[in-house]
C-alpha cells in the first residue's frame, strides 16, 4: 500500500486528477431557452424585492424607517457571522480529511466499493466541498438570524440593579446575557458536531476510516488526529454548557415552586460545577493525544465523565431529594420558597399590592350606603358587552357602518363630573362580494364614536348617548376642529386607495349620509398622510404585485395624488413597528385633542427572572368575552411590565410610541437600539393621559398570579391550604370560562374619594375532590386613572388594593348572587311575566362593589323582542347583599327593597331616567311593535306589584287605581301582540275579582289578507 507525500502517511507522490470534459453536453442551448429562463428569473426575483421595497415605502411614511432597516442589518450582519462560523469550519474539516487521505493500491473487492463512489463524485467533489457547507450554513444562519431580538439585548443591556438571592449576580445577567451565552454556546456545539461528521465521513469515503472484511475497523493517523481535536472542542463547549446551567437552575420550573431549591443548591449546582473541571480536563487530555497518539487516558476519562454525569447529575440529587428533602420538606425548602414568592411578585409587579383585611357584613339595615355615594352614583348599568345591538339600531343609520360586538368602557368629564362611559367607534362595513371599486374607492372609512353613560339609560331602557349622530355632536365634543373620520379601525378594509389633487377632482369616497334636506351621502377626499404614494406606475405596480390586483394597477379612479392605506388594525401597526412587544388583546378609542386615537398597551416580557413562577399568557387572559383569534398575548413568561401606551390616530394612521414605564431596563434597552422610536412621558398631553386605562390583560395575568401568591408565610404556601381562583362568569353560556375583570368608578374602603378602577374577585380553589365552594375570599381593584395633567402619571396609577374576606363568614360569590337570582321566586316570576310575547331576558354583567361595609352585586336585566330590528333594553335591576335580593325598576327602588326600605344610596339614574318613563316635557320616541309589547308587559309588571303592595296595606283605593293601570297595560300588550301576529283583536282583556287576567285569542286573519 502507498501513500500520497502529503499523506501523514508519508510515500510516492499521487497521481493527478484526470482532466474533466469542459460540458456533460454537446449539444448547445437555444438563446430563446436562455431569454425565457432569464426572464422568469427577473420576474421572480422583481416579484421577490417588491416586497421589500413596499415595506420601506410603507416603514419611510409612518417615519419608523429606523426600526425596519435596524432590524433587517441586525439580522443580515447575524446571518452572516453564523454563515460563516458554520460553512467554514465545516469547509475546513471536509478539505482537511480530503487533503489528508491515504494513497494506495486497493484489492480488488475495495475497487468495487469505495473507488467506484470516489470515481463518481470525483467530477463534483469541489461543488459538494463547497455547497454541502454553504447549505448548512445558510439554514444554521437563518435560525440564528430570527434571535436578533437576543443579540441586540445582549449589547444593548441596562442593569436591574438588583442581584439574584443565589449568585448574588444583577437580574440583568440572567434576563440579557445568558440566553445570549446559551445561544452561542448551542450554535457552536452545532458547528463542532456538523463540521466534525461531515469531516469523519469525507475520512470514511476517502479510505482514512476503513470497514474491514472480518468488521474490523481501520482508522488512521490523520483520521484520528481530527477526530481527537473535535472531541476536545466538542467537550470544552460542555464544559461551558455545564457551567452556565447552574445559572440556568434559578428559572428552572420542575419543582414544586419555580427556581433553584434545597436540591439544586446542595447537589446539582455543584455537580454542574464539578462537571465542567472534569470536561476541560479531558478535552485537554485529547488535544494532548492528537499529538502524542496516546489514547488510553482520553478513553478513560470520557468513561469517567459518563458515570460521573450519571452519579452526580442523576443519582446523587435523587438521593439528596428522596432521602434528605422529602422527609423535611417544607423545614428546608422554606428559604427557597420565600425567594419564589418575593421574586414571582417583583416580576409581575405585585411587590407593593395594599393587602386590607375586611370584615364583610352579610346582614343589611336601613342607610347602610348613605356614605357611599361615592361608588353608587357611578354604578355602571349599561353592560357594553350587551348593548352593541342598541348601538347599532339607534347610532348606525347605514348598512356601511358597523360597531363592534363588545364596546368599551372609559371615562370622560362632563361640567367637571367625570361620567364612566360606554364607547365605540362607527366603523365602514364592507361586503367582501362587492365590486372592486366599492370595497377599496368608495367605502374607505367609518365615522365618529358613539358614548353613552353607564350609570343611566334614557326612556324605554335604551342608552342615553351623550354622544352620537351624523354629523357627530354631544357633550364630548369640546374642539371646534374635531375629526370623526375613521379611516383605521378594528374593522378597516384590507386597502383603500384614498386622495386626490387640490383642484380639479370629484370626491370619490363616501363619507357619511346625508342630512338636513340633503337626499345624497356626501362624499369626501382624504387630505392627510396615511399610506405610501401610488401615483406613479411603479409604485402601483408594486402594490398590484402584495396584493394580487390587477384593478390597483389598471383603475381609472386612481390618480397622480393618489396614496394606499393598508395594515389598518391598530394592534398590526404597532405590531410592526414595535415587533419586540408583546401587545394587550385590546385597543379602545378615545377623543384625544379633538382627534380619535386608538390606544394600546405595549408589554415587555422575559422568561428568564430568576425564581419567578411562568405563567401560561392566553390561559392567564382568557375569559368569557375572549376571542380566540383576537388573543396577542401567547406563551410563557415570568416577567411583565406594560411598559409602553402606543396610540394609533383615526384619520391618518400615524403610530406614537410613548416610555411609560421608565424604570423599566427591559424598555431601556430597547431605547438604546431605536432611540428614535419613543417619545418620552413628558410628551403626553392632558387629553391623552386622561384616557390610559390599566390594562386588561396586564391585570388578568396578576389575578392569576395572585391566586397562589397572595400569600406571604412560605409554611402556609408550601400547605395550598388558602389557593384561590377566579370565578366562572355565571352569566355565560359556557361553562367553565372565567368571570372578565369590570371597569368602574368606585371608591375602595381605604380610599379617600373614587377612582376609576378594574376590579376582579376571588373565591376559594376547588377541592382535590373537585367540589368548590363559591363564597368570596378576595376582591381585587387596579387604580386605572392616570390623572389629568400632561406629561405626569399619577403617583396612585395601577396601584393594586386587594381586600382579604374573613374565612369563617360565608360572604356570596358571584355564583352563589346568581343563584340567589335565579332562584329567587319573585324574580322568577316576574321574569317568566318579561319573556312573555317571543321576548329573550339577557343578564347583563353582574358586577361586585365593596360597600356598607360588605359586598354589593349588581346586575341589569335586559329584554328584547325577537324582531330583527330589536336590540336589548333595560327593564330592571337585580341587587343582592349576603342573602337579600332586591329586584325593581330602578337602582335605586332594587337597593331599597334590600336596605330595609331605605338604602340611603345616591344613584345615577336621578341624573337621568327611569327605565320605563320617559322625561317630563319630552315625546318618546317611536317605538317598534316588538318594543310595545315589551314595554307593556313591564308595566303591567309594574302595576301588579303596585296593587299587591296596595291590597296589603288595605288601601283599596290605590288597589282600584292599579287595576286600572294593569287594564291599560294589558290592552296594550295584546294589541301589540295582534300587531306582531298580523292579526286583529275580538274584545278586551277582562280582570278578574284577584287581578288576573284572561286575554282573548287573536282573531284570524280575513281571507285574501296576509297571514
């Protein structure tokens, strides 16, 4: 056998490669073949880079030009590093083992295996040399790539200025730098692994590593020299891994609470520790053998290693935890636990949470809301996730317009009250069936919001809008300049094409209907800067291409002013222009400045705090009222901080990104990678910091925390035996999703005066037997009101106050105020009287107020007829306190059936108007069949409950009266009824001697009339 002279293996020099054929074929290709294979190529390749070139027209419009081409350089200076950390070593080893291949003659079984595959890739080895690593490099970049957010956070980092309990290292080590080191260290350990197969089978296909006939295996010198060297990188990069996992122990979930315990302290950090002394050690040994050819004490050691790893990582913190913490648990994993419970707090912002014990009353008496004026005036009757149909019925005056299926809910100041207020914004409606031109010319935006108060209706039960109409007008509207127009919304087009010249251009989008003596909708030009130029033919050609219309490109009605808007959700557009923040599964409009502005809340998150307990984000915000496909907040985290109010206008679309949270290292190192992107708190307006609302899902994530670390004594929380949890939303049709948190004006038992505020409750955690009792344990209020001045939140802003209820009284939860409700015979009763004549009863929100010196429920009761055109009215109002129930007309008459006849509270509705009357001097409004009957049947409701309260006290006289009032009422009724039915009526309705009533069947309809 022979060897080639740059052979380790020393002999004649090898002979040379055999010249190739300059072409695999002689025949020549066609320039047509080449013309039209180049041409799809630029196609492709134009259709590829319009993409791009679109997403910096539409990143340069908005002026975020800074996020999208740092993202992108980030991402291609990665791509590249990894490219070429990975193809080159991979290169290096490859060419390394072909360089030093064994020359000889081989026998002639060898001539029929090995040679014939070295034959065959002879002609393409230099290819496969060079694109076998460039291939793996390119897909080991691309992944790399997509953890730029990591990398920049890494160089960008700002210090907590708080040091972990265990390694006494800043939390920012833990949150910036090793996921940094772990992701290096990952990437590196695929580098050694790939270059060193793909080295040990260029060995294998070369002859340095040989399959004897007998199964003997052959390698040589070279051949065991690479290998030597990539164990001992292989193992160095081990010995890193295990030296950073005993940092990675404190974000650890597997135990019993989150976080390093009495185990990993005693037995598996320093076994990590002792782990990596061992790997350097050999991974020297084996450098040292790839020179001196002595392989008995790398062999050895790597034995060594591996029992080692199975004793120390595996068996002996088995021992340690079965025999030695298991017996003494909670004795020695007490300072463990007390370190999750002090950081799991600090991570989710409930490190300063008011915990007040109170004393909840279950018994009631006469003026035991006399002080709380404060919280009844303001309880909120309209329930907005009801009310969408009032809305729509009464606010939306054209099939274009639309309102969402749940409104908002915010405040505003009216003549220096503030009032909670029931909002939403009139969105355009588009048919996805129309024509081209009508969905992306002519129905291009919505127009104006609609407010109602929440703690009135007007007559008949219907919303009384303090804002609404077409044009809009309202006690909102305080700025001569305001703008109604919502060209960017929840329920925007996919595109518009909007705008055109100063002069010479007819209005092409419709713009609202028209009023007065007007019999036309107007029509309107979009006059601001919403979306990129498409005046020109490349620009529209562009556009023609992203979204696949050959209308865009080829439609008259676009001219030389004309621009596109498009990505229109106001959760979208901040999404990509802030694509490292985790945004609230809502935005709600609000009139800022005399503009709408949609707002949204921006979080940072990090499931790297150490010893901080992860939660599961869309089972955490999960509710009754949650859609599915509306949920942003996904994954696991152990860190939360809403650290950024984001508002989107209306009319334009631009996008500010407000530092709200300026404590915040996470938000702060992002400052320092987009400086241009934020604007700082002080640059808040009045209006603008009127309307931030604590955040919905912000709060759910903390109820949910708080459930099991609520608790402070690490004894009774290694117990479990004071879990909380969230109710079930008793008013759902859907059994077992969670009550949502409520928006309110109410003032908490240690508060001075009543803040705005979101509020939950709690009762106890089910059983292990799965029986869970539905009493109240906790009840939990947000400060939602950031203040009224610009530029400075106030300092009781998200503060969180959580009330404690006694164990030993069986105070209701909001379960148990349902069935109180539901299975109370007089409401019952009275219900049944409601859903007469084909109406539906709809409970609305059942919301809990801690007031005289207990806990109030409250909940609307709605009626709607079955007609298409009804939508749900309030009719009445359910209260209940511990075990009284109060059912009545109005707030105020329900409290008073509950207090004793005398509540002492101050309700909103003396502001407004019963649910049945109407205000003196002022007409009804007209109502539909359906609403008569409605109305009617509530009155004779009303007149029954009138004379048996008559007959008691033996006042026949108003018992008379009564009657009377039931006979006009009951007329009405079926007089209704016929109306619906199509039918007429034979007789009256006849009462008899106990105020009963027997209603003559309608008469059929004449022949030849319709039925």
């Amino acid at each position: 056998m022979s060897y080639g002279s740059d052979s380790p293996f020393g002999g004649p020099p090898r002979p040379r490669e055999p010249q190739r054929p300059a072409s695999p074929s002689g025949k020549k290709v066609s320039p047509l073949t080449l013309t039209i294979f180049a041409v799809v190529i630029l196609v492709a390749v134009f259709v590829f880079l319009s993409n791009f070139y679109a997403d910096i027209l539409w990143f340069n419009q908005l002026g975020f030009s800074q996020v999208y081409w740092t993202e992108r350089v980030a991402k291609l200076i990665i791509f590249a590093i990894a490219l070429v950390l990975m193809a080159v070593p991979m290169w290096f080893s490859m060419r390394s083992a072909y360089k030093h291949r064994p020359v000889y003659a081989p026998n002639a079984n060898q001539q029929d295996s090995m040679s014939r595959y070295q034959s065959q890739l002879e002609p393409i080895r230099r290819f496969l040399m060079v694109g076998i690593p460039l291939v793996v490099g390119i897909f080991a970049a691309v992944a790399v790539a997509g953890q730029w957010q990591t990398v920049l956070l890494f160089f960008n980092q700002t210090p907590f200025g708080n040091n972990d309990p265990q390694f006494n290292l800043d939390l920012s080590f833990f949150i910036f730098s090793l996921p940094f080191i772990a992701l290096i260290i990952g990437f590196l350990v695929s580098v050694v692994l790939l270059s060193g197969v793909a080295g040990l089978l260029t060995h294998y296909l070369y002859g340095g590593i040989r399959v004897e006939e007998r199964g003997g295996i052959t390698v040589g010198k070279a051949a065991r020299v690479h290998t030597a060297i990539v164990v001992a990188v292989f193992l160095l990069l081990q010995a890193a891994n295990f030296w950073i996992g005993q940092y990675e122990t404190l974000t650890d979930q597997s135990g019993r609470v989150a976080g390093a315990l009495y185990k990993d302290v005693h037995a598996v950090i320093p076994a990590r520790m002792i782990l990596a002394i061992i790997a350097i050690l050999i991974a020297i040994t084996f450098a040292i053998a790839a020179f001196n050819g002595r392989w008995r004490i790398p062999l050895i050691g790597t034995a060594m290693l591996v029992v080692t790893m199975i004793v120390v990582s595996g068996v002996y913190p088995f021992l340690v935890q079965q025999y030695q913490v298991v017996p003494s648990q909670r004795e020695l994993e007490r300072d463990y636990i007390d370190r999750n419970i002090e950081m799991t707090r600090l991570a989710y912002g409930l490190d300063d949470v008011e915990v007040t014990d109170y004393d909840a009353k279950i018994s009631t008496e006469k003026n035991a809301l006399a002080e709380e004026t404060a919280t009844t005036a303001n309880i909120r009757l309209l329930d907005p996730n009801l009310v969408s149909t009032a809305f729509a019925q009464l606010q939306q005056f054209r099939g274009y317009y639309t309102f969402p299926k749940n409104l908002n809910v915010d405040r505003y100041k009216i003549d220096g009250k503030v009032e909670d207020t029931v909002i939403a914004a009139r969105e355009v409606n588009v048919d996805p069936s129309d024509t081209w031109v009508n969905q992306h010319i002519n129905y291009t935006h919505g127009y104006g919001l609609v407010a109602a108060y929440g703690n009135r209706v007007a007559a008949g039960g219907r919303p009384d809008f303090m804002l609404g109409g077409i044009p809009t007008s309202g006690d909102l509207i305080t700025d001569k300049d305001y703008e109604p127009r919502i060209y960017f919304g929840e329920n925007s087009p996919e595109y518009s094409v909007v705008g055109g010249p100063d002069e010479g251009w007819t209005d092409q989008e419709l713009d609202r209907p028209g009023t007065g003596g007007e019999n036309q909708d107007t029509r309107y030009t979009f006059t601001g800067e919403g979306g990129p130029n498409v005046g020109n033919m490349f620009n529209r050609l562009v556009y023609a291409l992203k979204f696949a219309s050959t209308d865009l490109l080829l439609s008259q009605q676009v001219n030389s002013e004309s621009q596109i808007l498009y990505d229109r959700d106001p959760r979208d557009r901040v999404s990509k222009v802030a694509p490292y923040l985790t945004l609230d599964s809502s935005a709600y409009p609000a009139i800022v400045d005399g503009r709408v502005q949609w707002i949204v809340d921006g979080y940072t998150t990090s499931n790297d705090f150490p010893y901080s307990q992860q939660k599961q984000l869309d089972s955490a915000v999960t509710d009754s009222l949650t859609n599915a496909q509306d949920l942003s907040m996904t994954g696991r985290v152990n860190y939360l901080r809403n650290s950024v109010k984001a508002t989107v206008d209306a009319y334009d679309g631009s996008v500010k990104l407000y530092a709200w949270d300026t404590e915040d290292p996470i938000l702060k190192s992002w400052q320092k990678v987009f400086p241009a992107s934020y604007k700082p708190l002080k640059d808040m307006s009045a209006d603008l910091i009127e309307h931030v609302r604590y955040p919905e899902d912000l709060f759910k994530v903390q109820r949910e925390v708080l459930t099991t670390y609520h608790v402070d004594n690490p004894d009774a929380f290694y117990e479990s035996n004071d879990a909380w949890a969230v109710p079930d939303d008793p008013t759902s049709s859907t059994a077992g999703v969670k009550q949502p948190p409520y928006f309110m004006s109410l003032k908490m038992p240690t508060q001075d005066e009543a803040s705005f505020s979101l509020t939950s409750t709690f009762i106890p955690a089910a059983a292990s037997n799965g029986q869970q009792r539905n009493v109240l344990f906790g009840f939990l209020s947000a400060s939602a009101d950031a203040g009224s001045k610009a530029g400075v939140k106030s300092e009781d802003y998200g503060k969180l106050r959580l009330l404690e209820l006694p164990r030993d009284t069986a105070v209701p939860g909001p379960g148990q105020a349902q069935q109180n409700f539901d299975t109370n015979t007089r409401v019952t009763q009275e219900l049944n009287l409601l859903r007469q004549g084909a109406s539906e009863v709809k409970n609305g929100n059942l919301l809990s107020l801690p007031v005289g010196g207990g806990i109030l429920y409250v909940q609307p009761v709605y009626v709607q007829s079955s007609g298409q055109t009804s939508y749900p009215t309030l009719r009445k109002v359910l209260v209940s306190f511990g075990d009284q129930v109060g059912f009545a007309d109005t707030l105020a008459e329900a409290l008073d059936e509950v207090f004793g006849g005398n509540s002492g509270a101050v309700t909103g509705e003396t502001e407004g108007v019963s649910p049945g009357d109407s205000p003196e001097g002022e007409k009804a409004p007209s109502q539909s069949n359906e609403q008569k009957l409605s109305t009617a049947l509530s009155d004779a409701n009303a007149a029954i409950k009138k004379g048996q309260e008559a007959l008691a006290k033996g006042d026949f006289a108003a018992y008379g009266e009564a009657q009377k009032q039931l006979q006009n009422a009951l007329d009405r009724a079926v007089e209704a009824d016929a109306a619906i039915n199509g039918t007429e009526v034979d007789g009256e309705v006849k009462l008899d001697d106990s105020g009963s009533s027997e209603t003559p069947q309608p008469s059929a309809p004449s022949e030849g009339s319709e039925g």
